[in-house]
C-alpha cells in the first residue's frame, strides 16, 4: 500500500510500518495519524499479515512527538479533536488481535513516547531518547501517556519523568522496564525482525487470544480477569490449531499450523 507519510512494507508475515516524515523527526500531524489509522486498519484486515513493527524513518528519530507547530493555535475544542483521534488510533493499536512492536530507533518524545507504549513491546536502539517533555510547553500528555506510562513503569517513575518533562536514554528505558532490549542501531530492525518472526511462526487464533486476554484483562479486578483467561483459553479448543498442536506434540512430530 502507498501512503504520502508512511511506508507500508510486508516481508512474509510481517509488516513494517515506518513513520516517514524525517525532516520534522517524524512528528505526528494529522496527515500522519490519518495515514497510521489506514495502515492499522490493512494490518487488522490483511489475514496474511500476523504482526507488524513499527519504527521511525532516519537515524535520528522514532516520532518526536505530537506536531507542535500544528497544535500551536489550537483553542481547547481543535486540541479536544486532535486528542481523540491520536487517542482512537493508539487504542485501535491495543484492539487489533495482533502483535506489534516499536523498533525504536531515536527520539520518542511526547506523542513518540505514548505510541511506542500502545504497542505490545519495545526494542530500542543505543541512541533512543524517550521523554513526555510535554510539560516544557506548557500542556500534559495527551495520547494516553499519563496512563500507560505508570502501567509500564510503576507511579512513581512515571510521576518524574510527566512532572520534569527530563529524557532518558535506552540504557535507563531498559532499567525501568520501558523497553525489553537495546541493540546497536544497524543492529535494531534486524533483532526486531529475527523476534517477530519467532512470533508470527506461531498460530494465529492462539496470538490473538493471548492478546486479547494480556490487554483486556489488564486493568481488570484480577479475579475477573483470570475469569476472561478462562473463557479465551476454552475457546483456543474450539480451533484447528489447537488440535494439531497437541496432536503433533503426541506423535512427536512439527506442528503444521493452518493459521
Ligand atoms: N513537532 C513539530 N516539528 C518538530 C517536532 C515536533 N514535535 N520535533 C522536531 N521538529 C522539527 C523541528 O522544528 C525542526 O524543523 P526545522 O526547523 O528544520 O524546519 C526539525 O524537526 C529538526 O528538529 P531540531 O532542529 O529541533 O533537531 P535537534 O536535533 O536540535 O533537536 C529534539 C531534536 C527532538 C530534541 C527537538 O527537535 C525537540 O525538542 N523537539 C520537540 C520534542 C517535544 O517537545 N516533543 C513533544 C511534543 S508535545 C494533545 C495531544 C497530544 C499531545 C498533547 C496534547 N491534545 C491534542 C490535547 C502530545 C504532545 C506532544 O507530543
């Protein structure tokens, strides 16, 4: 699929979609959140594709953030508009049944930072940035960061890093549990390309279940979460993969998946 602000590229099972407007870091303006919402909704359709990465054209950012000289003369209602489609499309992000992850290979500030966290996990590169700077302009998070910034990293960090706006680098998103792993950046498509593969090796009905038990029950009572488990977990039976995965285990053979 061609978009004016994003690359949309399959290689087997995968899609790689680049934010692609690197002479203003990849900043998201609406041009690019529409064209993000389009590439989700061909990921969520496209039953050839299991799980896609997502990164950040050039060497220098992932997304510095929401579009700031777009955003500048918004009065309250523009900024409640801009809001809830950056918000919907992070969401659509946690909805779709598929994994996917952020390569992240720069500045994640801001905006940049709220959607590497609405994906499932993050790899980084030695020379990622990532920040909720936002308090700088004199406004807060407004694509989720306020809450799923403390879900990933506990109140406390989350607290320091929204109230003094300060960026951190990969080695200290690593510590505090923001990213799984840090590679050198040459390195940074290929190790997300080598675990996605892993990934998407797998059956399909059985990572969608996983997915939406793992985001569903989140921010569930817990009892009632394991209760979703239960439901999700008894309808992985209802499913072809299920049968001959543990058919194969048996006869002691490689599972064929057929989705
Ligand atoms: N928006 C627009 N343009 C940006 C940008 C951004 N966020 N970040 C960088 N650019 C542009 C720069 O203006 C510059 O453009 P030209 O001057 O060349 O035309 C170009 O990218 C290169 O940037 P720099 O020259 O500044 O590059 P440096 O290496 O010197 O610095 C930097 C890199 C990432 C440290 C710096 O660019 C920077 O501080 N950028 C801003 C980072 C930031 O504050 N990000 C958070 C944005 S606020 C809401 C919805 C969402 C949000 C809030 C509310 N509602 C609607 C209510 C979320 C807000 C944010 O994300």
């Amino acid at each position: 699929m061609a978009f004016e602000n994003l690359l949309f590229e399959v290689t087997g099972k995968v899609a790689l979609i680049t934010m692609n407007r690197p002479k203003a870091l990849n900043a998201l303006n609406s041009d690019l959140l529409n064209d993000l919402s389009k590439a989700l909704d061909e990921l969520e359709a496209n039953d050839g594709i299991k799980g896609a990465i997502i990164t950040g054209a050039g060497e220098k950012a992932f997304v510095a953030g929401a579009d700031i000289s777009q955003m500048a003369p918004y009065n309250p209602e523009q900024a409640r508009g801009y809001m809830l489609l950056g918000q919907q499309i992070f969401n659509h992000i946690e909805s779709i049944e598929k994994p996917i992850m952020a390569a992240v290979n720069g500045f994640a500030l801001g905006g940049g930072n709220e959607l590497c966290m609405a994906c499932d996990f993050r790899y980084a590169s030695t020379n990622a940035r990532f920040g909720q700077p936002e308090v700088n302009l004199g406004i807060m998070p407004g694509f989720g960061g306020s809450q799923r910034l403390p879900r990933l990293v506990g109140p406390g960090i989350a607290r320091e890093l929204i109230f003094s706006g300060n960026t951190i680098t990969a080695e200290e998103a690593l510590r505090i549990g923001l990213v799984n792993k840090v590679f050198a950046q040459d390195k940074l498509l290929e190790e997300s390309r080598k675990i996605m593969d892993i990934i998407t090796s797998k059956p399909a009905s059985a990572l969608r279940y996983c997915k939406a038990s793992l985001v569903r029950g989140q921010d569930e009572d817990i009892y009632k979460a394991i209760g979703l488990e239960r439901e999700l977990v008894s309808l992985c039976f209802a499913s072809e993969d299920q049968k001959e995965g543990m058919s194969a285990f048996l006869e002691k053979r490689p599972a064929q998946f057929k989705s």
